[in-house]
C-alpha cells in the first residue's frame, strides 16, 4: 500500500544560504510522519525534494515499495496537500477534483465516478457542484483534500493544509485526515507548526532545528486512542512537552549568545 | 434597489443627456440661422434617416455584416497569436513588440495598400476592421496568459500536466477576463476600420455600406445624410460592443470572486 522513503544526507544550498545540512530520515511505508520545526528552516524544501518538485544538492532520496523495491517518483504515486487549496476558480468542486484524472487521460466516465467518490468520502457531496468562491474555507480545504486523494496516492505530502483554517475546522479535519490515512493506508508526510496536530496525526514527530536545518528529535508517538478526547490526555501533553522543549532548546543555541533567551 | 431601478438608473442619465444635446442643437440651430449645409437640425437628420430607411437598412447590414467580420477575424487571430506568443519566451520577446505595429501604423496608411492586395470590395474592408482591432486581444491574450497563478502553475507541473493542457485547463481559461476586456475595445475598433476600409475601398454595387453613403453625401452636400449615417455607424459599433458584453458577462459568471 504506502510507500517508504528514506532519506540520507540530504543537503540543499540557494545560492550561499545552506538550508538543509544533512538530513537522515526514515518514513515506514503506511505510517504518518509530522515534520516540525521553526518558519523557514527548510521542512518545506524538504517535502518538496520528496516529491521530485524540487532536487537537493547533494544527498541520496529513495522511495521503496512495501516490498522494499525501489521507485521512480513518477511511479510512486505521490499526491500533494498545500496551504492554499489551489483551485481553479472557474471550475466546480467536482471537476475539480477530476483534474488530475483528467491530466492522467482517464476517461471522462470513470473520473467522474472517482471524483465522486473522493468527494463523497470528504463529506463534500452536496457542494459539488459550487464553485470555489461559493465555499468556505474549510470547504475548499475539503475539496483539495479529495483532489489530491481521487487518484489513491501511496504517498501524501501535506504542507501546512490546515494552516489557514480556524481550529474548529482544523481539528475536524485532522480527525477526517487520519482516519483517511489509517483505512486507505498511504503514507504521510506533513509540515506543520502546530505541536498538538503533529502529535494528534504523526505517528512520529520529527523535529528540525533553525536553518540549516538538522534533525534534532524524532519522537515515537504513542497514544490511547485517536478521537478528539485525547486531545486533554496526559500522554498526549507528555508528547506535546518533548517536542516543545526539544524546538525551544534549539532555537535558544542557535541563537548568538548574550542576546537574551528564545522567547514562546 | 430591484432590478428594474438600476437598469432605470443606468439607462435613463445618458438618455436624457441625449435628449438634452438633441433639443440644444436643434435650437441652437434655428437660433443663429446655421446652414443646413454646415450643421443640419436633427430633425432634418431624422427626416432623411425615414425618406431613406430602405436603402440606409441595407446599408447599414452591409457595414455591420464587415465589421463582425473583421471582429471575428481579429477576435480569433488575435487569441491564436497571443497564444502562440507565450508557448516560448524567445517567440515573445522576438514577435510581440513587432505586434505594436498594428498598433502604431496609422489604419489610412496601410488602407491603400490593402486594396492593392485585395482590391476594391468587401474583402479590403474586412481586412480593415480586423487590422485595427487585432491589437488589443493580442495584447490582452499575452497579459492574461502572463498573469496565470504561479501557484496554479506549480500545481499543474506537479501533476505532470503537458504543455498543451497547460494552456486548455490553466492558461486559457485564466485569461479569460484579460481577454474579454480586449475583445470589448475591439468591438469599437472593428467598426472604425470597417468604415476607413469603406472610404477607400469604396465598392458600389447595388447597396453601398455607410462609409461610402458618407462619402457619397460629403459630395452632393447632403449633411444630413452624413449625419445620419454616421448615427447608423455608431449604433453598429454599440450594437457589436453589447452583444460582446453580453457575451462576456454570460463567460464571466465564474470568475465572480476568486478564491
């Protein structure tokens, strides 16, 4: 089902700002991994060379098969969440999500009975024929979600999908989120700065230091259960203090010395 | 405010501007004497626009017909090269500043040589109409394509999109209502060239279109039929720039707000 990744040495220079100083890092196929760490500190650049959007300078990035066979990235089947929901403003929620099927040359049948059905498991059904301005944010955010899952990726890419989005919203979305992963199976990577939403979705928190960025905590998340509730348990805030405190250190040692502490 | 008040609100102030010119001129008129020759009443205008209604009919669909013509021509083109123009970079750089040509040549200049290469006849004026209006979907088919959203475009590079989709899912649509606008200032062009085409590619045969009525009246100084068929002139330049509105509010209905 998912795809594995994993990642060694990976180093990333623009221009003469290093941004990534050798990341290891490995994702189990079908686990769900959060990436944390201060703004610009190069997670984004990571999950982007991930995708084959963007290649590193130097370093060695294999995506595996459960099987352990090596993949091509175009054979990997990666789909990607961003920020912004990125949808064509003219066109409805349904041929929307039917985009990438179509670029795919998916017969118009077939993609409109897939896009359904995406937009159905995203509880979107009864806005799919709106178009973009007609929905709220949370909406729209619905709708990239069932584009970038219409074409049942192995691998998800998420870059800070909820960002924008009030947290009510988010945190149904969250739980929608992972129940998605754990039925269907993919593999996730998410960016995000929230701590408690890496905690609630990752199965591993993995936490970078200021630029360049180096992995300096990877956190095994184990939780009681995955509703809402667990959100006020104590393992939960146990979870939520390591990887605090392991960002906090972080930011203070890289910051020049004799100039105060990091500040929340 | 219902409907029906804003179209009132919007409709009547320039009517009643009309109006007002109208009752000015033609007492101004009476009031210094003015020749007929110089400056006819608009009642004398309108009296030649009914003892002639038949033939100025024609006349007119004949100058409407060319001028959508060369709309057409131009509207179509006009998309196809602006289009091609932003496949490549080195095609935009190279050609597009060359495209002001239609912009800056003077549509008297290039008339006369328009009838070398197509004669005396409808095809010249045709040609005319669609020399002047091409400018502006040009322009506005490569500022459109130009503005596409950067992050649209990444989404579609992602998705392996071709080049070819890129243009019929992303390009094209996004520039939509940068080439709207252009089609509405072609429309008035379109009907400027069309009459200048007529001016000098005067064709006769059994009904004359509007430019050469004008011609043809200067010469027997009949001012009031100028006037007259300048009035037909310019309500086909409005007729076409409705239609084109109309069309375009239809195709805009989308981009209302973007998310």
């Amino acid at each position: 089902m998912g795809v594995g990744v994993s990642v060694r040495d990976a180093r990333k220079q623009f221009g003469a700002v290093e941004v990534l100083a050798g990341i290891h890092l490995d994702v189990e196929p079908g686990s769900f991994v959060a990436l944390i760490g201060p703004s610009g500190c190069g997670k984004t650049t990571l999950l982007r060379a991930i995708g084959g959007v963007d290649a590193l300078t130097s370093g060695e990035l294999v995506l595996r098969a459960p099987s352990g066979k090596p993949l091509q990235s175009s054979e990997a089947e990666i789909a990607f969440c961003f920020q912004e929901p990125r949808l064509l403003p003219w066109r409805t929620v349904q041929h929307n999500v039917e985009l990438p099927l179509e670029l795919a040359g998916v017969s118009a049948a077939e993609r409109g009975d897939r896009a359904s059905d995406a937009i159905s498991r995203m509880r979107l059904s009864e806005a799919a024929d709106r178009t973009p301005a007609q929905l709220s944010g949370g909406m729209r955010m619905r709708a990239a979600m069932a584009r970038a899952l219409v074409t049942k990726p192995r691998l998800l890419l998420l870059d800070e999908p909820f960002g924008a989005l009030d947290e009510v919203t988010r945190y149904e979305l969250d739980e929608e989120l992972l129940t998605l992963q754990k039925s269907e199976g993919f593999t996730a990577i998410l960016v995000t700065h929230s701590l408690p939403e890496a905690v609630f979705l990752a199965d591993r928190v993995v936490v970078f230091s200021p630029r360049p960025a180096r992995l300096i905590l990877s956190e095994t998340i184990e939780l009681p259960s995955h509703d809402d509730s667990v959100r006020t348990s104590d393992a939960f805030n146990r979870h939520v203090r390591r990887v605090s405190d392991a960002l906090h250190q972080a930011i203070r040692e890289a910051m020049p010395t004799g100039n105060g502490g990091a500040t929340t | 405010m219902s409907r029906a008040r804003t179209i009132v609100s919007l409709v009547l102030p320039p009517l009643a501007t009309v109006l007002i010119v109208i009752l000015a001129w033609e007492g101004a008129v009476s009031f210094f004497s003015v020749p007929g020759y110089l400056l006819p009443p608009p009642s004398r205008v309108a009296a030649a626009l009914w003892s002639d209604r038949v033939d100025l009919l024609w006349s007119t669909a004949r100058t409407a017909g060319a001028t959508a013509a060369g709309f057409a021509i131009a509207a179509t083109l006009g998309v196809t090269i602006g289009s091609t123009l932003s496949f490549s970079l080195l095609l935009e750089r190279g050609i597009y500043p060359l495209t002001l040509l239609f912009q800056m040549v003077p549509l008297v200049a290039i008339a006369p040589l328009l009838v070398i290469w197509l004669g005396n006849g409808p095809n010249t004026v045709i040609a005319a109409s669609a020399v002047v209006a091409i400018f502006p979907v040009i322009a506005n088919t490569v500022g459109g394509l130009r503005s596409t959203d950067p992050l649209l475009e990444e989404l579609f590079a992602i998705s392996g999109a071709t080049r070819w989709q890129r243009w019929t899912r992303l390009g094209l649509p996004s520039a939509v209502p940068s080439i709207v606008t252009g089609l509405r200032i072609a429309a008035g062009l379109a009907t400027i060239g069309a009459i200048v085409g007529e001016f000098v590619a005067g064709f006769g045969g059994d009904v004359a279109p509007l430019g050469i009525v004008i011609t043809a009246s200067l010469r027997e100084f009949r001012t009031e039929k100028v006037f007259a068929a300048v009035a037909l002139a310019s309500l086909v330049g409005f007729a076409l720039f409705g239609v084109v509105s109309a069309l375009s509010t239809l195709l805009l209905r989308r981009y209302d707000a973007s998310p």
